[in-house]
C-alpha cells in the first residue's frame, strides 16, 4: 500500500469496497442460487409429472415399458426430467467442489470432470430416450 492512502495519523483512507476489490466476484453466487433452486423446482414438477408414467410401467414387460415410452409426450417428459437433474446434479456438484477442493489444480480438474460426466449421463440417457421413443 502506497504511503499516500495513508492519513498523517497512519490510519488507511481506503474505503471496505476498495480493500476487497480484486479478491473475487462479488454476486457471481447469486446466479447460481437462483439457478439451482429454478432446477429444483423443475425437477419437483417433472418428477410429479413422470411419477404416474413410471408407475404404470412397473410390472409390466419389456413390451410395455417400450410402448410406454413410444408415446410423444412420454418420452418427453421424461427426457425433461433427465436433462433436468443432470442439470441440478452439475451445479449441485460444482458448488461442492469449490466449497471443498482447495488445490487449485485439482479444482479445476474436478470441475472439469463434473461437467464431462454430466454431459455423458445427459447424452446417454437422451439418446437412450430418443432410441426408444422413434422406435429403434
């Protein structure tokens, strides 16, 4: 620090907003928040919505959990609901990681991780969905 932001007495002239700038993002968090509980809600919904699609297909065979899912609307709910929790479980998992990772090389490995798996769980489970529901 500069001697010229100091006052005679040796007390600092800068102001608290001046002492922490450059030490972060401040309200890049509240983005996040937002967004993990707009999932949450999404996936509430989806899951009351898929409940009774998923029900009718217990206890069925093989025949009927694929003519299930051969209905549009079905397929897409369920695909909804699968982009959405993969979604959810990205920023869920992010947040943990730069809570709990201090290493930054290892923290920016996991989180680069997080976002390959999840991107692998959401392709996979979609284009399992899409295989089912045009008939393939």
């Amino acid at each position: 620090m500069s001697t010229s932001s100091r006052t005679p007495s040796g007390a600092s002239m800068r102001t608290p907003r001046r002492k922490v700038a450059g030490l972060g993002s401040a309200r890049s968090g509240t983005g996040h928040f937002w967004l993990q509980r707009v999932t949450a809600l999404a996936n509430i919904i989806l899951v009351i919505i898929a409940l009774p699609i998923v029900i009718s297909m217990a206890g069925g065979g093989q025949e009927a959990v694929l003519s299930t899912l051969r209905h549009p609307l079905a397929a897409l709910v369920l695909l909804l609901l699968l982009l959405s929790m993969t979604f959810h479980m990205r920023i869920g998992m992010q947040v943990v990681i730069e809570d709990y990772v201090h290493s930054e090389g290892t923290k920016v490995l996991a989180l680069i991780g997080n976002t390959f798996f999840t991107i692998a769980v959401g392709a996979a489970g979609a284009f399992a969905i899409l295989k089912i529901s045009f008939g393939g």
